[in-house]
C-alpha cells in the first residue's frame, strides 16, 4: 500500500489529502484483448473481473510511476487506470455496553424529550422518525430486501437472526459447493469481499449496528428497528478493524444488485472519486437497487468539498446527514444544502453490536440505515414504486425544521408523513 499526493497524470480532482490505496482499477474498452497478453499481465497481480456495466481488472503489487499510469491511459484498449482507494468506516464514538437496552431509549424513533439529551440537558419530543405513526401505516414486509454494506453483521444476534436474507440454496446445499450457481461459495446471508467467503460476520460491530437500526426484530428483547419485518443481506467489504478498499465496494454493490437487494445501506467513505465505483451504483440503479449513502463526519460542506460515495452524481443516492436529539445538526455531520438530501437521528443510537450485544454508537454511519429502513417501508408499503419516486417521497415530506433545512436540500426525515403522501 502506498500513499498517494494526487497528481495531474491522474487526471482525478486535485486534492491534497494523502489518501491511501492498493493498486489500481483497471476499466478496458469492450473487446480488449489486453487481458489475454503475457506481456501485459506480467506489470503485476491481476484479478479479471467482468461486471455488468464491463471488463475490469484489479493490479496490485505494483508501483507505477506516473508515467507509466498516464502510459496506460493512454493505451487505445484501456477506458481508464485509476486507484483503488482504501476506503473506511466512517469514525464513530462508542459508549460502554448498555446492559439492560429498551425501546423507551430509542430516541430516533420515538423522542420524548427525556430519552434524547446528555447527561446535563433535555433533548425535544417530537425529534424523531416519527415511527410509531408511521407503523399504523406499515411495519415493512419480507419482500424487502436492504443489504447492509458494511463490516458484515452478527446473523445469529437474537435481535436479528429472524431478520436476515438468506440465499436457500445454499442454506439447504452443500459446504463448498456454489448450489445456486451465483459465482460465490456458501453465501447464505450474504458474503465476505473482505476475505474472499461466504461468511460475512461482523467483528467489528458497526455493520451490525446499521443492521440493528434498519430492522432489529420486534419482540420482547433489545431494540426495534425501522422496520419490523425486512430480509437484510449481509455484505461485508471492511475489515474487522474497519477498513476496506473501492474494489471491494464495487463487487457488494454489483452483489446486492444481481441478488435482488432493493436498498443498499452503505456508512462508509473516504478515498478520492472513482469512475468505476460510480458506474457500479449507476448499474445497479439501473436494475432497481437504490443507493443510501452516509453524508461523512468532517464537519464539513460537501457541497465546497466532495466525499464518496455520497457525492457521485447519480441521480437515486440519498445522502444522509445525523441530527442529535433536540433536532440540531449533530457536529460531526457533513451537510450541504445541495448535496446532502436528509438529516436523520445520529447521535447516541442505540442499537445491536457483535456477540448479541447492544451499544450506542453516533455518526451519520447510525443516521444512514434510519433512512434505509424508512424507504423500506415506503417500498413494502408501495411496491414497484420507482428510485426517483421514492427519493422524491421521502425529500418532499420532510419536516422543515429551519435549524436542519439550511445544511440540506430537504430537512428531517418523517416516516408517517412520506407513507401518508404528504407533501411540502
Ligand atoms: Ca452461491
Ligand atoms: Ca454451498
Ligand atoms: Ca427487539
């Protein structure tokens, strides 16, 4: 892994941030025969990937000189050469094991203006999902599929073992043996890019805390998620230590959309813009897979300043920024007034972790999958209800809170008022 200062032969945004990554992505125009070349294979480490929006190839163990990168994008067969960004998890702070959890401190859903403060100051009733109205309408259906692409998720957490999608050929196939013939290994709730299987577990926490947020079962243990009935797919790209790389982003994304995800939450970032990350959301856009991205927590504009994946210009991304519990921009979160489309609760959520736990975690990482889960419920409510649609639904019914409106395109997050089609 090398650090990168970017440079013009890259012809990337400049950018001064030193950013981190291994090796390069490689996009080939259709019908290259490069791939079949000694010559060409012998630069470094290949992986060939065909995705369906085209030819790539990973090249790592390998220190191009700027030259020799402007020298392959200048090759007649070659689309484009750029970094495969090392890519994390968004910083979140996390607060000591909560041993007794209940619904009653799940703020985001139901703030009553005691369970959303600090240890010094009330937050405000009313800051919240509004979910419980919005349950009269819908609880969210098994026909949902929201993948979590994440650090994986704890699949056997009391909380969210009834929860998981899971691929039944291979549940009920053979170890070893791809049953249903999707290209992967053994990958019953979903899989693992980040070692290569098909075991996407969780020992990080923060995949399962997403999970936790979008579709926690409603029963008599622990918390609640968004929506009470959900399949989640589990697809893990970052490390346990929380960190991943772009092409392991590109195969969850292209994962989720060829098996039939609706949604994909994603709270991660970092890593400059990479064109084949953004043709991998487009494509599965395209296919009916919508795209909801964490706003980032820098404290800063993303309209002045661009993070990925939430500022690639596809049209069906909802990005998200976190809100604390008196309806206030929370102070890590990015905004934007163009760029970022919603705020969502994001500061002391309490949700699942690893190892059947439960902890509170902050960042626009826990206001990411509030959003996944409420446009579940739009899609169980309202089936084939198109991306546009929906982003449109969920933008236009918001409440317009003036302290959240100024950092948004839109304002905070009503699940009831988007369900009832209600409209600013
Ligand atoms: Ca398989
Ligand atoms: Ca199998
Ligand atoms: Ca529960």
């Amino acid at each position: 892994m090398k650090k990168l200062i970017l440079s013009c032969a890259l012809a990337l945004s400049v950018n001064t941030v030193a950013q981190d990554f291994n090796g390069y992505i490689v996009k080939f125009k259709k019908g290259s025969k490069l791939l079949e070349q000694k010559s060409f294979k012998s630069i470094g480490d290949f992986e060939k990937l065909n995705l369906s929006f085209g030819d790539f190839a990973k090249l790592s163990n390998v220190d191009l000189s700027n030259k020799a990168v402007s020298e392959l994008m200048s090759n007649p067969e070659i689309e484009y050469v750029e970094p495969n960004w090392i890519i994390k998890v968004d910083p979140v702070d996390t607060n000591k094991e909560v041993l007794d959890p209940k619904y009653s401190q799940q703020w985001g859903l139901t703030n009553d203006g005691k369970n959303s403060g600090g240890w010094f100051s009330r937050g405000k009733a009313g800051e919240d999902v509004n979910a419980e109205k919005a349950w009269e309408i819908s609880k969210g259906s098994k026909e949902v599929i929201v993948a979590v692409i994440d650090t994986g998720i704890d699949f056997t957490h009391p909380d969210l073992k009834d929860q998981m999608w899971t691929n039944d050929a291979e549940l009920n196939g053979i170890e070893g043996v791809d049953d249903d013939g999707n290209g992967y290994v053994d990958d019953i709730y979903g899989y693992d890019f980040a070692n290569n299987d098909g075991n996407p577990t969780d020992g990080h926490s923060h995949g399962t805390h997403c999970a936790g947020v979008i579709g926690a079962s409603h029963n008599s243990i622990g918390v609640k998620g968004v929506m009470a009935n959900v399949k989640l797919m589990g697809i893990k790209f970052l490390t346990d230590s929380g960190s991943g790389e772009t092409i392991g982003a590109i195969k969850s994304v292209e994962y989720a959309m060829r098996n039939g995800a609706h949604i994909t939450s994603n709270s991660w970032g970092g890593g400059e813009r990479s064109e084949a990350l953004k043709e991998a959301i487009q494509a599965a856009q395209d296919a009916g897979t919508m795209f909801v991205a964490a706003a980032g927590n820098s404290r800063s504009d993303n309209d002045a300043r661009p993070t990925y994946p939430a500022n690639y210009k596809v049209d069906g991304i909802v990005t998200v920024g976190a809100m604390d519990g008196k309806g206030n921009r929370s102070s890590f979160s990015n905004y934007g007034k163009t760029s970022v489309h919603v705020f969502a609760p994001g500061s002391n959520i309490l949700s699942t972790v690893k190892n059947g736990g439960y902890k509170k975690m902050s960042g626009t990482s826990m206001a990411t999958p509030f959003v996944s889960g409420v446009l579940g419920l739009l899609l169980a409510n309202e089936p084939g209800i198109s991306i546009i649609e929906a982003k449109n639904r969920l933008m236009e019914s918001t409440v317009l809170n003036s302290s959240l409106s100024k950092y948004s395109a839109a304002g905070r997050v009503d699940a009831f008022r988007m369900l009832n089609n209600e409209r600013n």
